[in-house]
C-alpha cells in the first residue's frame, strides 16, 4: 500500500510539472489596469514616454527553442487592429526583457524587433483615437519550436503574427487598458 501511495504522489507531482502553464508577468503592466504614460506613445497626438514595458514569463512547455512577444490592439479602428511590438528569436535560456529593452540595445544579441504598425521597427506605445473608449493592449510572450523566424526587422508584425502562430507550443498574456 505504501508503494502505490508513493507511486501515486510521484505521478501527480510528475504530471503537474509536465502541464504547467505559462505565465507572463510584468512590473510595469497590471492585469486589466490603464497603461502607465510610460508606456504611452510620443507622437499621433499623445505624449507619453513610449517606453517598453518589462516582461518576465515562466512555465515554458518543453521542447521551446526560443520566444516572442507581441503586443496588440484588437479595438484600433483600422478593421484589422493594431501591432504596436513584435520581438522574436528570444533565446530558449531567456526569461525576461528589462524595462525600456526596445530600441536601447538591452535585448539579447540575435534578437530581432519587426515593424509596427507605426511603421517602425521597435516599441510603438498605446496611442487610441481620442474620444475612443479605453483600447485593450494584449502582450503575448509565445514558446516556439524553432530556434528562429526567417525575418528581419523590416517584417510586418502580421507576417511575424503568421510565423510565431505556425511553431506556438504555448503562449501567457497580460492585457492593460488605456484611452484618452
């Protein structure tokens, strides 16, 4: 009976592992809460800092070879959204960009940032048209099977958003508010 008891606690702890979900976290983005200026955008009419925020994930499935996040505006008013943040070929060994990584030389060597919808490549922050009620910000960080995406920086975040959805093992979000 001891043994079966022990086998059986094994088994449970040994599955609970092996489903563990990804989880993204972040110091400067709180779960449904308005964007802090920070992380705003400077142009279009805004005057935020456009800073990218800092994002840390654990839980990643087994088999990862590398990661992207990807933050996006489903309630833009152009009827396909908006990509403000494309970052791929994140190492399998990393778990966390710092704040204000985009554009600062803070990510890892090899990592790539793709175009926004700004037209740039790098952060782009929240910017809704005024008068809009508050917009949903999604950042996604996605555990791939590839080591890298065949991309520059000068790939669209919707071809980015194709590449990182065919090689997903799994993926975690936090999504923030913001209007003005």
């Amino acid at each position: 009976m001891r043994f079966t008891t022990a086998l059986l606690a094994t088994s449970l702890i040994g599955a609970t592992a092996a489903h563990a979900e990804m989880k993204l976290t972040s110091t400067d983005l709180t779960a449904g809460k308005p964007m802090a200026d920070e992380q705003v955008f400077n142009g279009f009419g805004c005057s935020g800092k456009n800073i990218s925020p800092e994002l840390a994930w654990s839980g990643a499935p087994e088999g990862t070879k590398s990661f992207a996040v990807m933050a996006y505006d489903p309630d833009a008013p152009t009827g396909s959204g908006w990509w403000h943040w494309s970052v791929f070929n994140i190492p399998a060994n990393v778990s966390k960009i710092a704040t204000g990584a985009s554009g600062d030389k803070k990510l890892p060597d090899g990592v790539v940032e793709g175009r926004t919808d700004f037209g740039v490549s790098g952060y782009g922050g929240a910017c809704p048209p005024a008068g809009d009620r508050p917009h949903h910000y999604q950042f996604t960080v996605y555990a791939l099977s590839v080591d890298k995406l065949p991309l520059l920086d000068t790939a669209p975040a919707a071809m980015v958003g194709f590449y990182v959805r065919a090689n997903t093992l799994g993926k975690a979000s936090v999504e923030v508010t913001y209007g003005r």
